[in-house]
C-alpha cells in the first residue's frame, strides 16, 4: 500500500507498541502529525520541547520501552536538549524525532537550519536523518533497536520536512528482535565461586531495566545468600525496601554507615550499573574491592577502576540465570552478620524521626520536613511512583520514602532540573491505576511547572509537592562551604503556587507549619484530579545530615 513517509513512520511506531508520543508540533514534520491523526497513538501535546523529552524519558525507564518524542527544528531541537543529555547519562532508551528544514534549503543559513549530526552527535547513541523516503520505516525501526540495546540511551532522528510527504511503497518494518544475550553456566558459576570466597561481597543495583520486578527475586537470592543490596544514585526502585538484603543507597545524600558498608566490602557486584563518581563519592569508595560488572554495555562505558570478572547481560537476563542456582552455594562460610548489619544501618538512617532532634527541625523553619515526608512514606506504602527534580529538597523523600514496587522512581541522574512535573504527567498516563508524586523544589518545579497543563488536557492526575524556601538550595549549601557569608545569584521570588494551581482548575494546599502537612496530604491525595502542595520552609534549613553512625 502506497504512503507518504510521515505516514510509514506513524505505522511502524504503531508496530513497535508505541502507545504515546509527546509532542511540541511544528510545520516541519506536519505529515508526521497528519498521520497520528487516525493512529491510534496518542499524541500528548506539550508546552515545552523539555517537558516533553522529560515525558518521553520517563515513559522509557518506567516501562522499558524507548520514549517518544518529537519537536520542530532549531529552537524546538534545542530545547529538548536537556533531555537527550539527561538521556544519555541515566543510559535511558528515548527517541527524539525532530523537524527539518526542506532538502533544497540546506547550507543556505535558512530559517532554523542547524546541524543535527553537529548538536546531538556526541549526546546520542545514533544521530539519523531518513533521507530516502523508502527507508523512513527501515530507519524508524532501527532507531527504536538502537535506543534499547546494550547500554540504552537516546536515538535522534532528523525529518526533512519535504521528504515526509513523498509517497512510496515501502511497507512497515519491524519490530526488529532484540538478541538475546545468553549466559553460560561457566560465568554463573565463576560468579557465585567469588561470592562463595568473599568475607564482605555486596551487589550494587542500578540503571534501567528493573521493571519486570526482578529485583525482587535479586534480594530473594541475596538475602539468602548472606548478601548485602546497596543501590545506585536514583535506581532505588530496584529492589525492594523490604528484603533483608536491602543495605541503602548511594550517591548524593547518602548515609554515612551505608556509604562506609560499601566501602568496606571486599567483593562488588555491579548489576545494571557501573563504579561513577556519584556512587563512589567522587572516585574515593570501593576502588580496593574485587569488581564484577554485569551489564548489557560491553563496553561498561562510566565505569572506574578495576574489573575482575564482566558478564554482558540485562538485569533481568542476569537475574534469570541466577535463579537456578542454590543460594547456599553463594554463601561459603559466611553467617548473616555482614548482611544483617548493612540493613540495620539502612534502617537506622531510614527511621522515621518526629521530634526536634530531626535535623533541620528548626524552631522557625516552617515545616518539618522528616515529618512531612514519613506522613507521605505511611500514605504511600510503597507503591507509588515517585518523581523527582533535582536540588536538596529531594533528600528528604529519598531518605524516608520507601520503594516496594519496580518502576516506581524516575530522577534525572544527571542533575538536570525540570524533571519532576513533566515525569510525574507521563507516569500518570502511563500507569492511570498508580498514583504519581512529583517532588521538587520552587527552582526547579518552575523550569517545567507549565506541563500541569498538559496534565489537564490529556487526564493525567499527577501530586506535585513543591518545597519552597526562596532560594537554590543546592547552590547555597555550596557557597557556605566555599564561600561563607557571601551569598550570590541564588535567591528568587515565588508565586502563591496553590493559587497558580487553583487557576488550572486544580486543587491547591498552602502549608506554613508541620502540623497543617498530613490533613493537607490526605486532602490532595482524595482528590481524582491534579493536585499541589505548596510547602514553606526557611531558607536556613538543610538536607538531613546523613548519619551519626560511621560503620
């Protein structure tokens, strides 16, 4: 059947599964558009290309599948940066379909021109432009195959805007099987020897790729294995918070005792991530440790320091083949004392605090936010997906908010600010049974506050909790080290956030004291719509010092 490439496009996202795009439309790609018309993709329209890329990032790590986007040339292109870096750091699958100018027009400094190749090319796995129309569905499907394989990440795909409209025969390709990457006993068992061996082993958790729930059946093993489960910067949805394995997490904000258990451990096991500097503490942990690397990336691109055994595998390939094995076998000599006191320091830096010892719990700062956020942790019960900007104000609900369930987290582990209301939009949409909770701070819930609308117009219901203390906090809590008494370009002013909710037609909560935070909570969390609580603190106060406990 004849059709123009936008169309064949359309038809082989269509073919892949594809059920949402997230668009910001432009003329430059109107026969893409024209053919999601009758499609039944739904095409989520979006006020911002960032917001958009953010959308499309976290309908990827939430369910595996490359995230969708599209957006217009030139500035459209520039604006969903943001996401492809975030993308291509946190090795999450997304695919950005971006408008071109007409063929004739190139290398004229025509309206928008700009080099993909020269933009994207060294922030993307695949930078591609479907010159051919015959192959507009032959480029879409291996775009999609490129994103999602080995180490994930992003794929963008230039539409020159007059070649979409020429008619071929091509038909739909795809979807292209992925290879599996098979195991062999040999490696699994090499591994489970060196387990065997270890006084201290531990696995790190981390990545993309722990939808499916094979944590769980990770910690299973590990728990049974006398086996400590420490997880990456953001990848704490892993495994659950439950097991007996679970020993915290890595990275910014981390516990002082979990950060010293890793240290100590003198077996690493790397399942889905690698040795970073935000793991690492700034490539000063775990270098003396024997290293094994389990990844997709054969290359194990971000990793540091040593590596005594690499097996390539996706978690869940990994988890598999570590299903048939008896977890005694693992275990050596070892009793449960090396695993047990990892939890317990978990546990001890987790306890929810109530009362003025709380750090932070300042007279005058407003809210107490240890309070604030074990009241969500006892509302949520680990089942909700989680989404989160970037800035101190996180730390709180990284501390005391618990993860049961796979696929509840999307953090930019990148840094990148803006990510937590667009997130939480896609999520909702994603997963309309689930409750989704943005957590961000007033910087960064204004770079992408604007997606509530798109929450409004596409059904999405979507908790935003914005900690507002008038500053960017993170920035401050650097110049106090560095340069002390000598703040600069860090404070802002904020809008009344419950009225700017209540102008969508949305449900808004104001709270200036601890007490007013859970009535405010179960009020929003009743409503069936977009919801926003708007928490005050002072700019005084600061993450939860991370543990008194060293070891």
């Amino acid at each position: 059947m004849s059709q123009s490439a936008g169309h064949l496009i359309v038809r082989t996202l269509e073919a892949h599964g594809v059920e949402r795009v997230y668009a910001v439309p432009g003329e430059s790609y109107l026969d893409v558009l024209d053919g999601l018309h009758d499609s039944s993709i739904e095409t989520v329209v979006c006020r911002h290309e960032g917001g958009a890329g953010f959308m499309a990032l976290a309908e990827g790590r939430l369910t595996g599948r490359p995230g969708i986007a599209m957006v217009t040339r030139g500035p459209g292109a520039a604006n969903a940066m943001i996401s492809i870096h975030t993308a291509w750091q946190d090795a999450t699958a997304l695919v950005l379909f971006v408008g071109l100018i007409p063929v004739a027009d190139r290398e004229r400094e025509s309206f928008q021109e700009f080099d993909l190749a020269g933009w994207f090319g060294s922030t993307a796995k695949r930078v591609i432009t479907i010159d051919d129309p015959a192959r507009a569905g032959e480029l879409t499907d291996e775009a999609m195959r490129i994103a999602a394989a080995g180490r994930p990440g992003p794929v963008v795909v230039g539409l020159p805007e007059d070649l979409l409209v020429e008619v071929t025969d091509a038909r739909v390709t795809g979807p292209t099987a992925a290879p599996v990457l098979a195991l062999n006993s040999d490696e699994i068992s090499a591994l489970v020897e060196r387990i065997a061996r270890a006084e201290r082993p531990a696995i790190v958790v981390g990545g993309d790729g722990w939808h499916s729930g094979c944590g769980a059946e990770l910690a299973a093993f590990a728990e049974a294995a006398g086996v400590p489960v420490f997880a990456d910067w953001r990848a704490y949805d892993a495994v659950p918070h439950d097991s007996g394995a679970w020993a915290g997490w890595l990275g910014y904000g981390r516990a002082d005792a979990v950060a010293a258990g890793y240290a100590r451990a003198d077996l690493l096991v790397f399942v889905g991530c690698a040795r970073t500097d935000v793991l690492s503490d700034g490539y000063t942990l775990g270098f003396e440790a024997e290293t094994v690397l389990v990844t997709a990336d054969a290359e194990g691109k971000a990793h540091a320091g040593r590596i005594d055994q690499q097996i390539v595998a996706t978690p869940r390939a990994f988890v598999s083949a570590l299903a048939a094995v008896d977890p005694d076998l693992a275990r050596g000599d070892r009793d449960d004392s090396w695993r047990g006191e990892r939890a317990a320091a978990q546990t001890r830096f987790a306890m929810h605090r109530s009362d003025a010892s709380v750090p932070g719990a300042l007279a005058d700062a407003g809210v107490d936010l240890g309070v604030a956020f074990a009241a969500l942790d006892d509302r949520l019960r680990g089942e909700a997906i989680l989404t989160f900007g970037a800035g101190n104000a996180t730390i709180w609900a990284h501390r005391f908010v618990r993860h049961l369930a796979p696929a509840s987290l999307v953090g930019a582990r990148n840094g990148a600010m803006g990510l937590a209301v667009p997130a939480a939009v896609a999520a909702s949409l994603a997963f309309p049974d689930r409750r989704a909770v943005a957590v961000c701070g007033d910087g960064d819930f204004l770079m992408n506050g604007q997606e509530v609308a798109t929450a409004f117009a596409h059904g999405s219901k979507p908790l935003v909790i914005v900690v507002d203390n008038g500053i960017y906090g993170t920035i401050v809590q650097h110049q106090q080290k560095h340069y002390p008494g000598r703040p600069s370009g860090t404070r802002m002013a904020n809008p009344d956030f419950k009225a700017w909710m209540e102008s969508f037609g949305g449900h808004g909560e104001r709270v200036e004291t601890t007490e007013e935070f859970a009535p405010a909570l179960d009020r929003a969390l009743a409503v069936d719509g977009p919801a926003l609580i708007h928490v005050l603190i002072s700019s005084e106060v600061m993450p939860p010092a991370p543990d008194e406990i060293a070891a």
